[in-house]
C-alpha cells in the first residue's frame, strides 16, 4: 500500500520543524513553528512536490537566523 504523498509531506515538514527547534534553541519553539508554517504556505500551489521539505527547510533556516 502506498503513502498519500501528502501525508509523507506533511511528516517530513513536522520533521523539519524538530530539527530547527533544536538548532534554534535560543529562540521560542513558537516562533520557528510559525517561520516553518509561513514558508510552507509559499509551497501550497506548487506543482513539483518533492522538494518542498527541503525548501521550507531552508527558507525557515533563513529566517531563523535574521532572527538571532
């Protein structure tokens, strides 16, 4: 049986999420949830979805640190 290809998305985003909680830990956990959420708003339309975790992870990342 195969993954709903969102389902799989949305995962590998709450894992992207974890791992800048950790590298940004000087910053609150709400405010890099809300830098991951807004980045993956940007992605909603896209066509190609196998790199939006890696994109929202780097335009978070970007973010984040502008914010340190």
């Amino acid at each position: 049986m195969a993954l709903d290809p969102r389902a799989d998305e949305h995962r590998q985003i709450e894992h992207v999420k974890d791992d800048l909680v950790r590298e940004f830990a000087a910053l609150p956990e709400s405010l890099v949830d809300e830098q991951v959420t807004q980045v993956a708003r940007h992605f909603t339309q896209a066509r190609v979805r196998s790199f939006v975790p890696v994109l929202v992870r780097r335009g978070a990342r970007e973010r984040l640190r502008h914010l340190v």
